[in-house]
C-alpha cells in the first residue's frame, strides 16, 4: 500500500473529527458561550452546507493547480479553521472557524479521491479509494469517541486543538508522500470542465448517491431515537451502540472498495438491495435488543460499503475531468445526508413512530435502486458491459491522476 494512502487517510480522519465530534461536545460548547442547544446545532448545520458548497465552489477553482499544491493548501484552509474554533472568543467566531474547516471537505475527498486512484494499478482504484475513505470511518468508530472523552475532561478547546494537530501532521505527509507529478486536470478553459454535467451517466451516479447513501443516513439520524423509544436501550448504552455501528462502517468501506474493483455495477446493484433489506428487518426487529445488535452494524456496512463504488462511478462516467465529477459527488453525498434526514423527520412528525425513518430510508433506498438499475441497463451502463479484470473501465481517469 502506498504510504501516500496513509497521509490521504490521516487527512480524512481529521476531517470526519471535525464534522462528527461536535455532536458529543455541544452541551460544553452551548455553556461557554450562553447559547441555546438549538443555536449550538446550528455548528453542524452550518458545516453541512459548507461542505455542499465547497465541494464544488473549491473543486473548480482549484481544477488548474498541481493536486499536490491542491490539496497541501486544502488543508492549511482545514487547519486555519480548527485554529479558530480552538481560540474562538464567541459563538460567531468559531462559526466561522467551523465553515472554514468545512469548505476544505468536499474539495479534499474529491480531489483525493482522483489521486488515490491514480496510486494504483487500475484494478485497485476502488480499494485505493475506500483506503483514503478509512479515515472517515476511524474518525466515527474511534475519533469521536476519543475526541469526546478528550473535550468532557480537558475543555471542548482541547479537542479541536487535537484536531489541529493532526491536520499539521496530515500536511506534513501530504507535502513527503503525494508524488508531484499528480498534475492539474486539463488545459482547457475551467468553464469547460461542467461539459460532464451534460452526461445522463453523471447526473444518475448523483442522483444514486442520493438516494442511496440518502436513505442509509436518513435511518440513522434518529437511530438514538429508535435504540432507546423501541429497542429500550438506555441513554448511556447508545455511544456504545454507535461504535458498533462504526465498526460496521468501516468494514464495509474496505470490502466494498475490493468487491467495486471487480466488478462495479454488479456490487453497487447487490450493495443496495442488501441495504433495503437490513433496513427493512430492522424496522421489523428493532423491539429486540439482541436483534438490533446484529442488524445495527449491517446496516453500517451496507450504506457505507457503497461509497468507493459510488465514488468510482461517477468518475468512470466522466473522463475529462474527474476532478470535479469526484467533488460533485461529495456535495451529493452532502445532499443525500440533509435529504434522508428530512424525510426522516417528517415520519417522525406524522407520528409514524421511531421505526418510520428505518422504512423512509428503506423507501429511498430503493428509488436509488430504481435508477442505478435504469442506468445501469442503458446505453453505456456499466450493468451492460463486462471489463476483463485489470482493465481500466476509465482510462482517461486514470491517466488524468498521475
């Protein structure tokens, strides 16, 4: 494995920290600055949407730089933003701390994502990808926990100073490991690059990753919901629960970056039908606590085990410039997240019970499912062509990352 890999993933652990650890530091962080619970939500709200808009706004602009350069100032900007948070004197401040960390997300998943694939022989690019994607995946089984831990007893300061910490360090291995000739995209005029967005093929990887992943994270916004209003799970047994769950994200993540390599539609086609099932019996057995352990970590593994796939898709479907289809998907990926939560919720509001998100995601799922199998069976559809093994379905990706 490349350690280039390594340096890629320590940079997504750091980022999936920053998005997710504030979730168990908000009490401290509404104190100390007089605010309400409400408006301390409004730090992860708020880096939502910038993540949505910086994986495009960043990805373009940075479509002309050297990838290297790219994502080495991608992460100064992640560290800049840390810093602030780490010494924000108000609420405002440290919003703006948060949104600055947050435009660096997008741009540095899509432009990593490229440069992973092109670390590897072509029969890896998936798995290179899912391996950059690890460190998301730690981050939610290990980072937050630990950053938590780390906030409740030190100060919640101490956490993002942490994170800024590892973000000096992921530089540093950014700046030794990323070959340098990881070149710029294209010679052509920037406006150019949104000429993909004329491909049915991109707009559907999108669409999918929508729906797909939509559905998966729509069921888990309100799983502390679901753990103890049915399944009797106490308050306290929750953090534990949802390590469980991490560590169903993380598997997933690496086998369904080996299973994409060898044949993509065909584990997209299967990763998605599983998860409507898991979603679905879990909506069926969630009174049962031994029942929502072993279906919890599966539905885990299910939604995330789609994501080097998704990832890989959208870039195969994009040739001339993979770069920005790659940051298009991560602001879907974004997207997918607000909109499977919102949905969610309105079950919730309709009052269809705790289980309702479960068969909401479910639902979604299979609209995602629907259009992969559209796709999938039209002209140019990965699901009507077969790629000899070690072929490059993407040639002109592949030369693109070196």
């Amino acid at each position: 494995m490349p350690i280039a890999l390594l340096a890629l993933a320590l940079g997504g652990f750091g980022i999936g920290l920053t998005e997710f650890v504030i979730m168990g530091l908000l009490p401290e962080v509404a104190a100390d600055f007089g605010v309400t619970e409400a408006q301390a939500g409004h730090l992860i709200s708020g880096y939502a949407l910038a993540v949505a808009v910086g994986a495009i706004a960043l990805t373009v602009a940075m479509t002309r730089m050297n990838r290297k350069r790219a994502l080495m100032a991608l992460m100064v900007l992640f560290i800049a933003g840390n810093l602030l948070s780490a010494l924000a004197p108000t609420y405002s401040a440290m919003m703006t701390g948060r949104i600055v960390a947050a435009l660096c997300h997008g741009a540095f998943f899509g432009i990593g994502a490229v440069v992973a694939a092109g670390l590897v022989p072509a029969h890896r690019k998936a798995a290179a990808i899912s391996l950059m994607f690890a460190g998301l995946t730690t981050a939610n089984v290990l980072g937050v926990p630990l950053g938590t831990f780390l906030g409740q007893a030190a100060g919640w300061r101490s956490t993002f100073w942490a994170i800024t910490v590892i973000g000096v360090l992921a530089l540093i291995g950014i700046a030794l490991a990323i070959p340098s000739a990881s070149r710029r995209e294209s010679a052509g005029h920037v406006l150019g690059e949104f000429a993909i967005f004329r491909s049915g093929q991109v707009w559907a990887s999108m669409a999918i990753t929508i729906l797909g992943y939509g559905g998966m994270f729509g069921a888990f916004s309100y799983i502390a919901f679901t753990l103890t209003g049915v399944s009797g799970f106490s308050a306290g047994t929750v953090p534990w629960l949802l390590v469980l769950f991490g560590v169903g994200l993380f598997a997933g993540n690496i086998l369904g970056g080996r299973f994409a390599d060898r044949s993509l539609g065909m584990t997209l086609l299967v990763l998605l039908i599983g998860l409507v099932v898991i979603l679905a019996v879990f909506a069926l057995v969630a009174e049962s606590r031994v029942a929502t352990v072993i279906v919890l970590p599966l539905m885990g593994a299910f939604g995330f085990a789609t994501v080097p796939g998704l990832q890989m898709r959208i870039m195969d479907h994009a040739e001339a410039a993979p770069t920005l289809a790659s940051g298009a998907n991560i602001a879907a990926f974004n997207i997918g997240n607000a909109f499977g939560a919102w949905i969610g919720g309105l079950t919730i509001a309709a009052g269809l019970g705790y289980t309702s998100p479960l068969w909401a995601g479910a639902a979604v799922t299979v609209v995602g499912l629907a259009v992969l199998i559209a796709a999938g069976l039209s002209r140019g559809g990965e699901l009507r062509r077969t790629t000899p093994a070690g072929q490059d379905p993407a040639p002109l990706a592949s030369a693109d990352a070196r």
